[in-house]
C-alpha cells in the first residue's frame, strides 16, 4: 500500500508551539517530582522514553489558532495533564497486555514489574487531579473527568472485545471513540476554552480532535502490520498474537478467504503464544487482501471530517499546523 500524501516531519509541524513544548519539559519533570524514590525513578525512565505528545500538542495549537496573541497562564499546566493522562493509561495498557517493548525499549512493567506500574499510574492520574483544579473552572473538570471515566470504559470494553472475533467494525469503533480519540477530543476542547472561544468553536474543536484520534488509532491498526519493531518501537503483531480484533482483521474476517477465516478465527480466539508460522501466514493474507487499504481509508475518512471542522478557523500558523497534522497521522510511518 502507499500513500500519496506529503510526510512531514512532526517536529517542522509543531514549530508554532516549538517554545511552549520546550517548557512544557520543565513542567512535567517539576510536576512529576516526588519524595517516593521509586516514583522518581519510574518517572525519569518514562521521560527519557519520548513520545510525540501528540495530545498536548493539539491543546497547544488549537489555543494558538484560535487566540494566537492571548497568553493563558494554565496553557502549559493542562497540557502536562493531558500527558499525564495518556501515560498512566499507557502503563496500565502494558500491564494487562503483558508488553514488553514501547518506544523502542523494555516497558516500565518489564524493567520494574507489573505492581511498580501499576501505583505509578495511579500517581500519574492523581497528579493530574491535583493539577486540573488550578484554573477553578468547573468545565475544564468536566471535560477531564469525564474523559478519564470513558477511557476507562474503553479499556473494559477492549477487554470485553479480547479473543473475540465476532466484533464488527462498528464495536470496534466505539472501542477507538472511547479509548483513544476522547483524549484527543478533550485535549482539542480544552483549547478552546483556554483560548476563550466561543460555544461553536468548542464543539468543532472537540470534533477535530475526536476524528483525528481516531485516525490515529487506525494507523496503528495499520502499521502493526507494516511497520518493524524499529520503525514502531514495539513488536510488530502485538495486537493479533493478544488476541485484539482491529480493524484490518475485521476486514480479512469479513472478505478474506475461508482458510483465511478460519486461520484469522482461531488466532483471535486463542490464549497463548502464536507460532510464528501461523503469525506469517495472516500477516501475508492482511497484507494481500485489501485490509490494509481499508484501514487506511478508513483513517482518511476522519481526516476529511477533522479538516471540515476546522476549516473556518482563523487562517495563521497555529491552525496551519493543525492541518498539516492531519496529513501527517495519514503518512507516518511510526
């Protein structure tokens, strides 16, 4: 499969807020700090682990493009928070998925164990607690507790969908909606209000970021099938051998060959280890069979609607790296 759209280097896409990030790093290590030697250590290996920041960043944009001469003194406090967020559900997700490998490296349960993992997690979600009642606005709490809530609901209902493989597409996406997009929709919100704009802008705000996390999460589906564990910074495969019916196995289960049926079938529904062969062999029929083009234009599809939520949008720099954002969710190969 390829894709025409133009890649661009995430780093020239966030020039705009290329300042704010560099002090958002200072916020996060100051607000990670604790007297628990153990947190402190957790802390210190998940910084150093990188990460795009993603969510944050659309909470910085969107403010910019909607109020680029404003400044807001809790901009860079709640962007920590949304980070904060995102990784606490990551240490969670490792632990109940028994990853070993994200971000290129040993996960924080395979370096420090399952239990460390999981309290700093926990950390992590209180501290962002603690953080989110500095602006003393009742939606900002709205919008992040209620985010928090469905991302939980989203991982009850993926566990719910493990081994399963008569999750459709439509299950699946409200998976995707409650898992992943709704940070991306409560961080976008949440620049908004702190760019003070107006109650349409809000909802349209919400709405870029609630299709674009979704399109990011389709790309994962696809690149788990594309990509080498370089490339991704985890093993390609994980979602088919832990038994997750993505999308591009939705597809292959729906359209492939009987063999193919079967064989995707058993892969989901098994509990433990699949051989390598077997892996090969599906990966082969994904690769083969459309799924992978599906999945794609599955993910262009919320990128179209992402970009018409935005498109009345003050023209400037910020609102220009939204979109080009948008492009590169469709073209990244990491």
């Amino acid at each position: 499969m390829t894709s025409t759209v133009k890649t661009h280097q995430l780093s020239q896409i966030l020039t705009p807020i290329s300042l704010d990030f560099k002090a958002l790093d200072d916020v996060i290590r100051l607000r990670l700090a604790s007297k628990v030697a153990l947190i402190d250590q957790i802390s210190a290996y998940i910084i150093q682990a990188g990460g795009k920041r993603i969510r944050p960043a659309l909470l910085l944009l969107v403010t910019k493009a909607l109020a680029p001469s404003q400044e807001n003194p809790h901009v860079l406090e709640l962007a920590a928070v949304v980070e904060f967020i995102h990784t606490a559900t990551l240490l969670h997700d490792d632990v109940v998925d028994e990853s070993t490998l994200r971000r290129g490296r040993e996960t924080a349960n395979a370096a420090f164990g399952n239990a460390a993992s999981v309290l700093v997690g926990d950390f992590l979600y209180s501290r962002a607690f603690q953080m989110m009642v500095g602006p003393n606005d009742p939606r900002i709490m709205e919008i992040l507790s209620n985010a928090t809530n469905t991302i939980a609901e989203g991982e009850v209902l993926q566990l719910l969908n493990m081994n399963d493989p008569e999750v459709d597409e439509d299950s699946y996406l409200r998976v995707i909606r409650f898992k992943t997009a709704k940070l991306f929709e409560a961080s976008a919100e949440l620049g908004a209000i702190l760019a003070g704009a107006d109650a349409k802008q809000r909802e349209q705000s919400a709405a870029f970021g609630r299709h674009i996390g979704t399109a990011f999460q389709l790309m994962d589906d696809l690149l788990d099938y594309t990509a080498d564990a370089a490339q991704m910074g985890k093993n390609a495969g994980d979602d088919l051998r832990e038994g997750k019916p993505t999308l591009p196995l939705i597809y292959l289960l729906e359209n492939g060959s009987p063999e193919e049926r079967l064989l995707v079938r058993e892969a989901i529904e098994q509990n433990q280890d699949l051989p390598e062969d077997v892996f090969a062999q599906i990966l082969n029929a994904v690769q083969h069979s459309g799924a992978l083009e599906y999945t794609h234009a599955a993910a262009k599809r919320e990128i179209d609607l992402a970009l018409e939520y935005i498109a009345d949008f003050p023209q400037n720099e910020a609102t220009s790296a939204l979109r080009a954002l948008c492009e590169y969710s469709l073209a990244r190969q990491t």
